[in-house]
C-alpha cells in the first residue's frame, strides 16, 4: 500500500476527518473508531512508513517521538497514575490490519498479560 491509498495518511492529511487530539510536523494522534478500552488514541507518524520493521537508524528521533506523545496523552487523559498499554503491532499476524507505523495508546481499564 502507498501513501496515496493510505487510510491513516488520509487522516493525516485531513482528507478523512477524526478525532485529533495531538499534532504537530511529524506526529498525530486521534481517537480510535473501534475502542478497545476506554482511553484508545492511535498514534501515527505524518510520513508513511508501512511497519516497525521498516524503520532505519536515521528514524530513531521519530520512533522515539511516538513513545513519548503516547506518554503525554496518558497523562493528559488521566491513565498515567493507574496505567496504560502502548501496543505496536507488526505484521499481519501480530494483528496489524493498517499499514503504516502506528502506536495504540489503550488505558483507562484493567488489562491481563499475556494479551491474547
């Protein structure tokens, strides 16, 4: 899949409306149309990367700056004190069913490990 037919990258440019509660040059996050927990914010690079796998040294900046939007809209939705999941699923069997690199940021709720 490329960027062109790209749901997220879609989202990201503002062709397909959601629920944004973070953005900025590099990063957005919205709220997930299928929540699996109360708190459920996808959180996306702006440039298209299919999947983990694909990322290079020269990304480390970026996939840092992922794991640490997830860390601000924990706090920020009030699941930092009891915990929060921060899932990023690679590949279709690991459950990615979007291809471009994303994070699911999941609290509010109790959850078991292992996860399924």
């Amino acid at each position: 899949m490329t960027g062109e037919s790209c749901i997220f990258c879609k989202i990201a440019n503002k062709e397909i409306a959601s629920r944004i509660v973070f953005e900025d040059d590099e990063a957005l996050a919205f709220q997930d149309i299928n929540p699996q927990a109360p708190v459920h914010v996808v959180v996306i690079s702006k440039r298209h990367i299919e999947k983990l796998t694909d990322l290079k040294e020269s990304d480390a900046a970026l996939a840092g700056k992922l794991i640490l939007v997830c860390r601000d809209i924990a706090k920020t939705e009030n699941c930092e004190g009891s915990g929060y999941r921060v899932v990023i699923n690679t590949n279709r069997d690991a459950g990615q069913s979007v291809f471009h690199l994303h994070a699911h940021l999941l609290g509010g709720r109790r959850f078991v490990w292992p996860p399924g």
